[in-house]
C-alpha cells in the first residue's frame, strides 16, 4: 500500500467501476465507520472513501485542528487539508477508481475540511455536500469552480454555526462559480432525516451528469 494512504481509512468499491466515488468525512468525534451507512443511503452503488481525522482533540478525531468554538487554526488547516487531497489523489491511484468523478460529503468539520478542499485544491471534487459548513477561511485568490454542484444543508438554530457564515460560505463558493443549492431549515447542529432524503434526491439528479 502506498505511502502516501496515511490515514486510517475505509474503501468499498462501487458497483460500477466507471462510477462516482463518495469521499465521506466525517465530524468532530467520529471516525471511518461513521458516514458509511449514510454514503450508502445517499448513493446506493458508488464506491466509498472514508477516512479518519489525524487530529486529536481531547480524543476526538477532527480533520483540522481548532484554537476555540468556531475559531479555526489557519496554519493547522492549511497543511491538513494538503495533506487530504494528497491522500485523495493516492487513494484514487491505489484502488483504481476515477479520480475526475469524487463527490465529497462531510458534516461539521468534514464539511468544513471539504469546503477548504474546494478553495485549495479546484478541480479535485466533482460535487458535494455539506452539511452544517462553515467558511473555513477568506481565500486570497479565488479559485476555478465553475459549474460544480454543492449542496449545503444548514440550520437556522444551530448554535455551533451563525447562519450569516454559512451563507457567507455559499456566497463565496458561488462567486467562484460553483452551482450552490443551500437548503435552511429550522432545526439546530444534528442532521435530520429530512435533509439526508434532500440531499439524495439532489444527488439523483446530479450524478448522472458526472458519469457520462
């Protein structure tokens, strides 16, 4: 196994080899396991990635470390989420699935660490969804996005999140180009079934378009 797959992780292959490839990640305190019957739910048949966050917080795994509530440590960001696409692209090598047709989907700091993907890395996410995304930082240059769908699925009471970030997230992602479909809904952090059946019927109509 190569080097470079320096995350604990799990790979189930799709059904079709042509296929998307769903890169689950997950929130603060979960783990590899967490988003898979969740992935499964959301695309039935495409193939998984799901990876562990290498940092620690008080035993909680994250994807990036954090200075307080809401208060994200740049530096720290910056190299982990290089250090994701990096895993990405090796994973992508590795297990033969294409890497021109991954679809993020992250809750809370997966979300987070997806959004910071997008502005770092354009073009190595197909599409996404974020559930419960902050803006993980301002970008200084505004990168390429144009036409990549992303779903966002917020909350009107979340505590963790103001909703004026989250639709600065989706302003900033939009003025990039990317197609954004951000869906408010008056329910707090936790995610609800409600917003998982949105986002795969969005889904539904969006994958095919990534397979042809």
């Amino acid at each position: 196994m190569s080097p470079d797959l320096a995350f604990d992780h799990r790979f189930l292959p799709g059904d079709d080899e042509a296929g998307v490839t769903l890169l689950l990640l997950h929130g603060t305190g979960g783990n590899e396991e967490d988003l898979i019957p969740l992935g499964q739910d959301l695309a039935p048949g495409a193939a998984i990635l799901s990876p562990r966050g290498k940092v620690s917080e008080y035993g909680a795994p994250r994807f990036f470390r954090r200075l307080a509530e809401g208060v994200f440590d740049h530096e720290d960001l910056l190299f982990r989420t290089h250090e994701l696409a990096e895993f990405v692209e090796a994973a992508a090598r590795e297990y033969g699935f294409d890497p021109s047709k991954i679809v993020a989907v992250g809750y809370s700091n997966g979300a987070n660490v997806a959004a910071s993907t997008m502005l770092l890395h354009p073009g190595l996410l197909r599409a996404a969804v974020l559930f419960r995304a902050m803006v993980p930082f301002e970008p200084g240059v505004r990168p390429d996005l144009s036409g990549m769908p992303v779903f966002m699925a917020a909350g009107r009471m979340d505590r963790m999140i103001p909703k004026d970030n989250t639709q600065r997230l989706a302003d900033i992602l939009a003025e990039a180009g990317a197609e954004v479909d951000l869906r408010w809904r008056d329910v707090g952090h936790p995610l609800t079934y409600e917003e998982v059946g949105e986002a795969k019927a969005w889904l539904a109509e969006v994958l095919p378009k990534l397979v042809t």
